[in-house]
C-alpha cells in the first residue's frame, strides 16, 4: 500500500534543481525545513512532504518506510513530472526514508544529507509501546519526551516560543497516523543493505541527540559507498531548526560540490 502524500512547495523557481525534503516524526515538514528552504531559494527549488495524520496528509491503511519511500517517487512525478532526477534531504524518519529512496529507486536521487538518522532506529519493543501509548492518549502524551530529544538544553531554555510552536504541532497530529509511523519504524533495518547505496551522502549527526547519536550517522556514513559525516555542536535531533543556517551550507555544498543535481 502507498500512502498519499500531499506536497508543499517551500520554494518553486523556475529552471532551478528540484531538492525534496523530508520530516521527523510529529513534526510539520514546512516548520522543520521553512527557513532552510528560504535560504535555498536562489539555487533550488524546496518540494516538501508530510507523514500520514501530519498537516493535513491523510490517514490510510498500515505501511512500511519503503512504502513511504515509494509515495514520495510518486509525488515528484505528479507535481514535477519532468524531474526525473533530484536531491534529497531528510531529518529522522525522514532521513530513513531517503535511505529507502536511495535503495529502491537509486536512479532518482542524485544526493542525500540524511540528518539526525540511522539505517535502524531505536528498537521494535519501544516503537510498539510508543503506538499504544499515542492510540489510547493521543499524542500529548508524549510530547513532553518528545521536547526533551529534539530540542538541546540551550534550546528549551532561550527559544521558547519555537518549542511551543512545536509542540503545538505535536499534539495536532492524529493519534492513528502517528502510531502507524512508530509501527513501520518498528520494522525498519536497512544496516546489511548500506554498501548498496551509491549516490554521494552527507550524514549530520547533532552532538546532543540522544535519539539517533552519533554513532547512528557515523555508521552510515561509514556503510555507503560515497559518505561523508559531519557532526554539529550544541544541537539535538532537529538540525534544520536549531542550527538552520548551518545546515543550508551544507546541502548547498554537499548537492553542489558533487556536481550532483
């Protein structure tokens, strides 16, 4: 089964290269990425996704991340049909997706920064409880939990006003899509397949992610054929937002650089 997936265009220019990106799980793609994909605006054009019951994309039936994966190749065909080739930029499950992306359909993207990621994540039993949790309470049950890993100390501490916003976020996500996102990262292992993956990748670990640290990234960056590991200071799980400019340097040059798109 392939979700659908409803896009938003952060940025459209014409006549620039199509960089797609992805989100992490209760967040909104548009707040994660908006004001990286600003800075972007002169050199791409900033296609978003959102996972099922955030902002606005439907629920459906259960999936995987390769049928995620498979969603978001059909998205770009719909609203950028002549793209038959872009870049790829996703934070957490995001980033898992873009390894999906990256082995099922490697022709299509050119270049990857996977962020605050791993080819597994966490573990089957803590998944599955989370997706109870949020079916019996809903998500406010855990946005407390969810604060404290995306967010660095120095962040809950000087921006409250962003971390309201986020929050604000997370509890307007449905219950049902948010527990079919921890189901298909329950099952999510792609590690035997990382030397697979040819395209070039920058893997950004934040020093202070508890979530995916960053022996996660360093691992793939150390398992692909063409990675390369960059880690962030003084940042969690959601580089994008604490550390924006910093991260729209490095997809700048890393889809550049490699003469990719």
């Amino acid at each position: 089964m392939n979700p659908l997936l409803v896009p938003t265009w952060l940025t459209a220019t014409r006549n620039r290269p199509l960089l797609v990106v992805g989100p992490s799980l209760g967040t909104s793609a548009a707040d994660l990425w908006g004001t990286c994909a600003q800075s972007l605006a002169s050199r791409f054009s900033v296609l978003a996704w959102d996972l099922p019951g955030h902002a606005g994309t439907p629920v459906g039936e259960s999936f995987d991340l390769a049928d995620i994966a498979a969603a978001v190749v059909a998205m770009v065909d719909a609203v950028a049909p002549k793209e038959r080739r872009f870049g790829y930029a996703g934070d957490s499950v995001g980033g898992a997706v873009g390894l999906q992306l990256l082995l099922d359909a490697p022709a299509r993207v050119s270049a990857a920064v996977l962020l605050s990621t791993g080819a597994r994540i966490g573990d089957e039993s803590g998944w599955l409880a989370r997706a109870e949790t949020v079916r019996i309470h809903g998500t406010a049950a855990v946005v407390a939990g969810s604060l404290e890993r995306w967010f660095s100390a120095t962040t809950l501490a000087d921006r409250p006003e962003l971390v309201r916003s986020f929050a604000t976020t997370l509890r307007a996500v449905d219950g049902e899509g948010y527990a079919q996102v921890c189901e298909a990262l329950a099952v999510f292992d792609v590690r035997s397949r990382l030397a697979a993956v040819g395209s070039p990748v920058l893997a950004v670990a934040g020093a202070e992610d508890v979530a995916t640290p960053v022996e996660s990234l360093a691992a793939i960056a150390d398992g692909v054929a063409a990675g390369r590991l960059v880690i962030l200071e003084g940042v969690a799980h959601l580089p994008p937002v604490e550390a924006p400019a910093v991260v729209s340097d490095l997809l700048h040059d890393h889809l550049t650089t490699v003469n990719a798109i």
